[in-house]
C-alpha cells in the first residue's frame, strides 16, 4: 500500500473509518453506513471468558489474586469490541478488577486500569448507565468499549483480580482478523492515574508520553469531603493544559475543566452524549463526588515526538475557593484519570 488513497481503502473495508489514518476520528454514521454494505475482507474471531457454564464449563472463573484470559489473537488484527459484566459488583470489586492488554509479545501492558473505571463505571457502580462512542454501561452492569485496536503481531487481554474473592460473571472479545498490517495503523493505549492532591498547590497529572500519535479521550472521578469545594466549587478552575512535542508552554489550553469536558458553569446534572457525559454528581455523606468523560471526535490532539498533559490550579488567584484552601493549608482531592489515546508504537502504559 503505496499511497494514501489506497490506505483509506483498505482501511474503510476494515470498518476503521479515519480513526487508524492518524485524524482520531472515526466515520459519521452516513459514512458508517456505507461502510456496512461493503465487503470486508478479512476473518471474524471471537473468545469468551469469565462464564463457566452451559457450553463452556472449563472457563475459569477469576480466583482471588488470580488472573484469566480475555483474549488471545495473533495478527494481524483489529479488536472491535470488548464486553465485561461481574456477578459481585459490590464493594471494591470494579476498583480493585483491572483489565491489562499488552501487543506484539511485549512484556509490559499499553492499557492498564481498573476495569469500573476503564468502561465509566464509577463509585462501585453507582454512577449511572449511558452511551458514548466508545464506551457504554447498559443495564444490568452491562459495560461495554468500541475502541478499535489494532495490532501487528498478537494482543492479549486479562483481567487482574486484586481482591480476595471469586469473581464470575461473563467477558466476550471480539477482533478482525486482516490480510496485512498497514503502517499507518496505531495502537490503542489507556493509562490510569489515581492521585490525591491538595488544591490549588499541585498538579494533577493526565498523561507523559514518547512517540507520534493522537490524543482521544479522558475519564475523570473526583472526590473531596473539604467544605469550601462542595458542589465542585473552584474543582471546575482547573486549566487542562497538552504540552505537545515537548514544549514549554502548552498550545493547547482548556481554560475551566468542565469546560473541557464539554460543560459550562460547573458539572450541575446527569448527561450523555458520543461526546462529553456526566455520570455521577452529588454529595454523599459529606463527600463530593463527580465522575466525568470526553472524547475529542473533532479535534483530538495530535503529536509527533511527545504529549504531556496536567490539569494546572496555579492561574486562579482570584477564585473564593481555592484562595481560601490555600490560606487554611487544606483542599485535599482524590482524582482517578484514564486517558485513551493512539500512538505508533506500544508503549507501558504504567509510565505514561
């Protein structure tokens, strides 16, 4: 495949829209649809996991401190979808689960984060169902990603149980398996970063990593019991700030957090949409909790050597909030951030 036309072919037949062709956008549904109608060349695979009944009584269920496989496709392919739903989401089973995927026989995974918040199920569950582009939970526990992730060689995909229970339920993956691999294919990643800062002193970290590729998407929960940031209040003036290809100072500069996430005026009640969602919002036991998601179908953020991502409280001096959580020495807040994002080749993502 010598020219791009012919890539864009390829890769439409393969039902990837633009999303592998570096612009991190996948088709609109007109051009979905003809896609649909058009023949695919290649094989469709699927394994199933986690069930250890009827047709399938030698599935392992996911012993305490355990590990089982959810897939293991050699390539080269694409995986289309992932589903997940356990039998025992109570407690800290959605937060101590996590789903790691490593490429090409690496030793080190490229996605890695707690399963709840890797497919927007925040709280123990408790944040509400919805529909995105890529990413859904649909009643009853039913969680389910669409990110397209392509590989060269083979992926393979586990879920990591961090608790001192079985856990059961039922896990499918499906993939296209291609004839050849395109070079302008990238890999998909996720990182998970779970921090408790004190507000507006620190920085919260999103993402630091090596290479070309484009940035996708961000999962974000919020917790705080601190009076003065009830309701989210000065939360919402954080600056999500891309420094690209190593920078210094970022050309790319959300001013407001909420408005990042596709929001005015604070986070206030439930949404969902392909593109920005509030899933929990409220106050439990004197706690403020938030959790939130984007997906930047238009304008992902595109970088060619380096991507480094903070949310930065240091350019609110005025706020009434964060001017009095300096002045106490106080602010505390836990952030747990999954970031989605392509790059040309599989890096660890524990790093980035």
């Amino acid at each position: 495949m010598k020219n791009r036309s012919s890539r864009r072919d390829f890769l439409g037949k393969m039902g990837l829209g633009t999303v592998a062709l570096g612009m991190g956008l996948p088709a609109f549904p007109a051009e979905k649809n003809i896609n649909i109608a058009k023949r695919r060349v290649g094989k469709s695979v699927m394994q199933n996991s986690l069930w250890n009944l009827d047709i399938y009584p030698d599935n392992p269920r996911l012993a305490p401190y355990g590990s089982i496989e959810m897939a293991n496709f050699k390539g080269p392919g694409i995986v289309k979808t992932m589903h997940v739903t356990v039998n025992r989401p109570g407690k800290d089973v959605l937060d101590k689960v996590f789903i790691e995927i490593t490429y090409d026989g690496n030793k080190y995974p490229s996605v890695y984060a707690p399963l709840g918040n890797f497919f927007g199920s925040s709280f123990k569950g408790k944040s509400s169902d919805f529909a995105s582009a890529f990413l859904a939970k649909r009643p009853k526990r039913s969680l389910y990603s669409y990110f397209p992730m392509p590989f060269k060689k083979e992926v393979k995909i586990r879920l990591i149980n961090k608790t001192d229970r079985e856990i059961g339920g039922l896990a499918y993956v499906t993939a296209e398996l291609i004839p050849e691999w395109d070079d302008e294919l990238l890999y998909f990643h996720a990182n998970w970063h779970d921090n408790n800062v004190k507000l507006p002193e620190d920085v919260v970290p999103i993402i630091n990593t090596k290479g070309k590729g484009h940035y996708l998407g961000t999962h974000m929960t919020m917790e705080t019991d601190y009076p003065e940031f009830k309701g989210n209040m000065g939360i919402c003036e954080g600056n999500d700030e891309f420094y690209i290809d190593g920078e210094n100072k970022p050309s790319w500069i959300q001013l407001g957090s909420e408005d990042y996430f596709g929001f005015s005026w604070n986070w206030k009640k439930l949404w969902h949409d392909d593109y920005s969602g509030i899933t929990y919002v409220g106050d439990e036991n004197g706690v403020s909790k938030l959790a939130t998601y984007r997906f930047l179908l238009n304008d992902p953020i595109l970088f060619s050597r380096s991507l480094k991502a903070q949310i930065n409280y240091h350019n609110e001096p005025y706020n009434v909030q964060l001017k009095k959580a300096k002045e106490e020495g106080k602010g505390e807040v836990r952030f747990g951030i999954v970031s989605y994002w392509y790059q040309d080749k599989p890096v660890d993502a524990t790093k980035s």
